[in-house]
C-alpha cells in the first residue's frame, strides 16, 4: 500500500492492557491495523484503573475518543431496549457523545473503512453506510452464549437471557448483511451463525486467535509463586466474567476433593482479575483466589497442571494459548480443545466430565515426565500455527476491496 489510509476502529471496550480475552484480541487488532493505516479508534472504558493507560492508546492512534461507562448505571439504562424492542446490549453501550464523535471524525477524514470490534459498536458504523464501508469482528456468536446463559440462571434473569439470544441475533443478522465482511473466532462460530443466518453466506468468514510466544514463554529465572512441595493446578481468567466462575466454581465442587483425597499437597490457584463473591467464597486452605497479579507467567509456568473447565465458552480462550506458550499441556472441555486445533498430543488433553477431568489430572500430576513433554509439543503448535499476524492477515484483503468500493463511491 503505498500510502496510508483512514481506517476507523470501533471497539466496546478499551483495548488495553491486553490482560483479558477480548482485550487481548482487540488489541492486537489495533497493533496490525495502524501497521499500514492511521487509525481513529473509539472505545469505551468499563474499569477506572485502564485509565492510566491512555497515553500508550494515543501514541497507537491518529485520534482517540475515549468515554467511561459506569456498569451499574448502564444496566439500568439498558432496560430501555424491553420498550424499544431491541436487545439491551445496544443500549448498554449507546452514547450521544460516541455518535457525535463518529460523525465528526467521518466529516474530517476521508475514512477507507470502518473496522467494528463487536457487534454493540455496529450501532455508529451502520450511520456512515454506505460511503464508509464496514468491517465487523463479531468475535464468537453473542446471541448464542445469552441463549447458553438462560437455564443456568432462575427467573427473570434466565427470561431476560433468552430474550436478549434472540434480539442480539436478530441485529447480528441485520449487521453483517451490511457489512462487506464479519468475522469469528472459529469455523464452529462461523457454521454456527451461517446456519441461523444463511442469507449471510459469502460475507462472513473466520479470523482465528493468535498469541504473542515472545511474551508468554518460560525463563530459566523466572521465580516459583508456589510453596515448596505443594502441587499446583492453575486457572486463569477474568473473575467477574460468568463463564470463568462457573467454570471454577464446578471444578472446585467435583473435581478438586477427589484430587485432594490421593494428593494432600495440591491446591487450586484461581488467577485473575475482579474475582466475584462467589469465586471469592471459594477460597479454603485448597484454593487460592489471588485477584490481580502483576504477572500470570509465573503461576503458568511453575504449575503442576493447567486446566480450563468451562462448560459455557465461546470460541478461542486465549487462557488456552497462553498456558501452551508457556509450555503446559491443558486440561480443557472439548468445545474449547475442537476450537483451538490441537490433539492431546499436542498439548490439549479433552475432558467432559468431572471423573474425566480427575483421570487426566491424576496422569499429568503423577508424571511430571510427560507433562514437559506435552508442554513442549503445546509451545511447539502454537509457534507453528497460531501467530497473530498469519490470523489477523485475513481482514487485509478486506480492507483493499474496502478502499477500493469507497474510492469508486467518492466518484461516483
């Protein structure tokens, strides 16, 4: 491309640090779009401590537009989409100011195309249609993990749950029929929506996740968080996120006793940021619930094993790559271990129920041999197949035609 180009980048929220999965997504997304463009990014903050980080977003961007959003007061303002009949996560994140903004940045530059980073974001993108071509990174399919959500919860949150599965598919339907191109995570997630949305076909494609293996990669003198003799199984993620507390709170219900009955040293380490109540209730002389940590490479890397048991997920965990950069095998659903590619002797070891999970952690606990083995057959895959610049690489052809629909729109 021999001169750069204007590309908006919408995205819900801010994507810095990298330090949870649809940050880490989204920001490396902004890394390999401002490689070949100037991009204007709008995004939303939802935790007061990324403030701190705007400066490093504004040396990324030709302009940042930046608008906090106060959770408890955006729940609320939500439930206008009960009277409005749309799904309330639209009117989680509208904004007078974010559509002022939107307008005037589209008024000032010449906009090749919009890039969209999920699908609450497409509600300003949809304004400059279609003199500004849109691009959206749908990430997994939403509706879907609402629907999921639904029987796992009581009245009326399990009403409000299959409620917003339908609404949100509805407008994910509409967006990417606009859209040149929508992108998921997977080619479950893309055979997913195509089959609830067939009149889509031919727009939507999958972009895979990736994951930086200079950063997560083990160190000869990176030291032990572990006490001597205890035998670590390590859980990371963010701990307000439902899917994750779930996700611990089943293995600390039915998988950790029986493991604690043949190994007395083990202890369960959940780490991440925000645990909720629940996961913090979880704590006991088994399990550890850290919260923030400046550093999960640390509990990664010194683990005895690694696990991800989640039952309700959605796509690529980046929880996943990272523990395999790191050079532990993962102990994971097979929802999750199908998305990510990899065989057991890869590195992901399948389990569906409780005893399974107690099966597999009972071999990798009583063989450290294979497990940095596996661990380094995991590293192995993941430098192979999942850099972020062969998967983020996909939007580029995208962004050409883009540019090259606008152009002939400009003269038209």
């Amino acid at each position: 491309m021999a001169a750069a180009s204007n590309i908006l980048y919408l995205v819900h929220r801010l994507p810095y640090p990298p330090n949870k999965g649809d940050k880490v997504r989204s920001y490396h997304l902004l890394r390999h779009l401002q490689k070949s463009h100037r991009v204007f990014l709008g995004t939303f903050v939802d935790d007061p401590d990324d403030l701190q980080h705007l400066p490093t977003l504004r040396a990324m961007c030709s302009d940042l537009h930046v608008e906090r959003i106060h959770v408890r007061s955006a729940k609320i303002k939500s439930l206008s989409g009960i009277l409005t009949g749309e799904a309330l996560t639209l009117a989680f994140y509208r904004s007078a100011g974010m559509r002022q903004w939107v307008k005037q940045t589209a008024a000032a530059h010449d906009l090749r195309a919009c890039v969209v980073f999920s699908s609450a974001m497409a509600q300003y993108a949809q304004m400059l249609l279609p003199q500004v071509p849109m691009l959206v990174d749908f990430v997994d399919v939403d509706s879907a993990k609402w629907t999921q959500y639904a029987p796992a919860h009581r009245w009326p949150l399990s009403m409000l749950y299959r409620r917003e599965g339908r609404h949100l598919l509805a407008y994910e339907r509409a967006m990417a029929a606009l859209a040149q191109r929508a992108y998921f995570v997977t080619t479950n997630e893309t055979s997913l929506f195509l089959s609830q949305a067939p009149e889509c076909a031919g727009r939507v494609q999958s972009m895979g996740n990736g994951v930086d293996s200079d950063f997560f990669a083990p160190h000869p003198r990176r030291e032990s968080p572990f006490a001597a003799g205890e035998q670590a199984i390590v859980f990371t993620g963010a701990m307000d996120y439902w899917p994750n507390i779930d996700g611990v709170s089943w293995f600390v219900s039915d998988m950790l006793p029986h493991l604690v009955a043949r190994y007395p040293q083990v202890r369960f380490y959940i780490v991440g940021r925000s645990p909720s109540p629940q996961v913090q209730a979880l704590a006991s002389p088994h399990v550890v619930v850290t919260g923030t940590v400046p550093d999960v490479r640390p509990y990664l890397q010194h683990a005895n094993a690694v696990v991800a048991p989640l039952r309700v997920a959605r796509g690529i965990q980046n929880k996943i790559l990272e523990a395999m950069a790191m050079q532990q095998p993962v102990v994971t659903v097979t929802s999750c271990a199908d998305a990510i590619g990899a065989t057991a002797e890869q590195g992901v070891l399948r389990a569906d129920a409780s005893e399974e999970f107690v099966q597999v952690l009972q071999s990798l606990l009583e063989s450290p041999t294979s497990v940095a083995e596996l661990g380094r057959k995991a590293r192995s895959y993941v430098e192979h197949a999942c850099s972020w610049q062969a998967h983020l690489g996909t939007i580029d052809s995208c962004l050409g035609n883009a540019g090259a629909a606008h152009a002939g729109g400009a003269g038209a």
